[in-house]
C-alpha cells in the first residue's frame, strides 16, 4: 500500500498508534504509527479518522531533535 498526506488515518491498515502517556486517555494528543517503509503518520486523536499526515524518518528526527532542545516551546507558552 501506498501511504500519502492526507488520506484517512483510517485507511492505514496494520499500524500501531502510540500517543504520549500525558494524553491521560482525554482525546488531546498527537499520535505516531510507523510505516512499513521507514515513514512515520501522524494523526490528531479527537478525530482518528480525519486526515493524517506522512513525514520521512528525517523529517521526524529533525522535528524530535528541535523538540528536545525546547525549539517549539514558544508555540505552546
């Protein structure tokens, strides 16, 4: 299967969502899945059907590497 932005999160079959344990079960989190072929989707859990987007394995560790070094902070402030 071919995976692209913006197809339903549902239509990814066979993958695992994770989410932060800080989600707290209340539907406000961002979650993860890994693709088969290295890529990573990414989905909003107040709507796990709606639309999902697709990064590289590069793209993630770019985003994660800017996260840990606090880089997005600002947004959530």
């Amino acid at each position: 299967m071919i995976f692209s932005n913006g197809m339903p999160a549902s239509a990814f079959a066979d993958v695992e969502w994770v989410k932060s344990s800080d989600s707290i079960g209340e539907g406000n989190c961002v979650e993860l899945a890994q693709l088969p072929g290295g890529e990573v989707a990414v989905r909003n859990s107040r709507f796990p059907d709606g639309a999902a987007l697709v990064y590289t394995r590069e793209e993630m560790v770019a985003f994660l590497r800017g996260a840990k070094r606090c880089e997005f902070d600002g947004l959530v402030d």
